[in-house]
C-alpha cells in the first residue's frame, strides 16, 4: 500500500507546476498516466466500470468523474480537481488535489484550502477505537463552520486490493457512530465541498458530476493507514 501511494504522491509532484491556463484535461491525464506507468504501475480507473479515462479531471462546478477531453481547455481562474488511483504489485492508492489555473478569486482559493484543511480536521480523529463517524463528523463540522455544504451521494470509502472496499466513508454524520477503527485498516479520506447547496446532477455521459446551482466545489483525497497510535498517509511524499 506504502509503495502504490508513494506512486500517487509522485503524480501530484510531477503535475502541480504544470496546470496552466491553455492546457487540456485530457492533457493533464494524459501527464498522470506517464508518470503512473513510469513507477511500474497502472492507472486504476481505467476502464474502471468502463469509465475511459486514465485518471479524473473536474473543474468547477464538477464535483467527481471529470471524463478528460481535449476540448476541454483550463482557463485562467478555473480550478480543477485531478482525482489519481494506481494499482502496484496487487495494491491501490487512491487520492485527489484541487489546483488553482492561473490567478483565481479569493473565494476559489479559500475553497481549496478549507477542503484540504477539512481532511486534516477529519484524520485528527483517526486511530483505533475511534469511531469512523467521529472523522465524518469532524470534516462536516469544519466545512459547514466556513458556510460550505458536503454533498451526500459521493462518500470516501476503505481501499487495499479493491479500489472501493467497505466501508463506505461519509463526509457527514454524527459523532460516535459507524464501524469501530482497527489498527492496520486502509481508508481513503475524501472530504468533496461545495460552495453552495450539497445537490448534484449526473451528466449524459453517465459519470461527471456537477453541482445542480453551477457554483463551485472542490476535492481533496489521502488513502491512509490506522497504526497503533493514530494514522499515517500513504499517499504523500
């Protein structure tokens, strides 16, 4: 698990300086699974129940399942979210950024930065006995304390030798609730955060995801490891 996050983590390294006004998604795509293939891994989500693209590529409004095209061209102030998985020897990692392209707003950026910082508020609660829900209750707590919503029907999940394995992982819910957490068990965090109302849309494609009032929403993904005192990220460097 180390080795195929340390694979996903090497992915952001090699896109961040390059997401710039001109490119396209399938661009940026097409960078991710260079870099996938290059470390002896393969792209996870493609062909994933037959979705085509190497890896996910939403900007704005879209929350997850961005197919890439290279008709979709960023533009100065879009952000993009770059959802990665690779499969190594057997095993997934599985994370997300959302990047600024060229100079966006102050709103756009704060967006970004309270998502990160959601995920972290999240994982504080991340060790054995803890329960799942009191992580889902923290990221919900902090989000909705900056005026954003989490939408409901996409969730984190657990993840190993399957890209999605039980159990499934809200960005919402109470405290104390949910399965009890075990050292050794594999979770991928995924705070998905709206600026506006929590409803989405699926688009004719049958897997973008689009905000239904076509404001903002940003995403922000680790795959971690329950240790004997707390957690550590699989999926940075």
């Amino acid at each position: 698990m180390k080795k195929a996050g340390r694979v996903v983590a090497l992915v952001f390294e090699g896109i961040k300086d390059k997401i710039v006004p001109g490119i396209s998604t399938q661009d940026i795509a097409d960078m991710c699974e260079k870099i996938i293939r290059e470390n002896g891994a393969t792209p996870t989500f493609l062909n994933y129940y037959g979705y085509p693209g190497a890896v996910c590529v939403s900007v704005n409004d879209e929350l997850v399942h961005g197919i890439p095209s290279p008709r979709r061209i960023l533009r100065d102030g879009d952000i993009v979210s770059v959802d990665v998985g690779a499969t190594l020897n057997g095993y997934v990692g599985d994370a997300c950024r959302t990047y600024p392209v060229g100079i966006c707003s102050e709103k756009a950026l704060r967006l970004i930065k309270v998502t990160e910082e959601s995920f972290f508020e999240g994982v504080k609660h991340a060790r054995p006995g803890a329960h799942l829900g009191d992580v889902s209750h923290a990221i919900q707590e902090y989000c909705e304390s900056h005026g954003y919503s989490l939408p409901r029907e996409y969730t984190g999940h657990g993840v190993g030798s399957s890209l999605h394995e039980d159990p499934y992982i809200p960005n919402y819910g109470p405290a104390g609730s949910g399965p009890v957490l075990k050292e050794g068990m594999t979770l991928a965090i995924e705070p998905m955060v709206a600026e506006g109302h929590f409803a989405v849309r699926v688009l004719k494609d049958g897997w973008t995801a689009k905000m239904k009032d076509g404001k903002l929403s940003s995403h922000y993904e680790n795959s971690i490891v329950i240790t004997k005192d707390g957690y550590e990220i699989l999926t940075k460097i």
